[in-house]
C-alpha cells in the first residue's frame, strides 16, 4: 500500500484508526463508481433527494417509454423478419 516512513525521533509512522480503515476498505469496494473527489454524507444525501424529485422522476420516465418504444418497434421487425425466413425456408421443403 503505502511506503512507511523511517521510524526515528523526528518521525512517527502514521497509524490509521479502525474507523478510517473501514472506511477505507469500503471506498476500495465501491472505486468502481468513483468519481473526482470526495463527497460528504450531507452531499451525498442532497444528490439522492435530487434524484427523487418528481422532475427527474419525470424524465426518467419519458426516457424509459421512448427507449421500450424504439425496443417494441425492434422488436416487431424481428418477428417480422423471423416469419420471413421460416416462409423461405418452407418454401424450400
């Protein structure tokens, strides 16, 4: 992890408490979703309650129907296309 200092007079190497090093640990299992810098609980807490608010409700919503629209739509054609090819293919047995 880290380099350790000399112990010596002068110097006293630096010990975590429990408490950082779980913390610690829990920000090392979650790095996968980091972001620039650190954010405290109170942030934490005002980006959730941003994120339910009903504007972002809404336009997660407006989102979602468009995005299962343009899947039904795909969806269809495949179907579509899939009746084709089973047509072709009895065509010729």
């Amino acid at each position: 992890m880290s380099q350790e200092l000399p112990k010596t007079k002068e110097h006293k190497t630096y010990q975590p408490t429990p408490e950082q090093l779980e913390r610690w640990k829990q920000i090392d299992e979650l790095e996968h979703g980091v972001t620039a810098g650190f954010s405290t609980p109170e942030e934490d807490d005002k980006r959730v309650k941003r994120l339910l608010e009903s504007d972002y409700i809404e336009t997660q919503l407006e989102r979602l129907r468009a995005h299962r629209k343009k899947l039904i739509k795909k969806l269809k054609w495949t179907e579509e296309y899939e009746e084709f090819l089973l047509r072709e293919k009895n065509k010729g047995s």
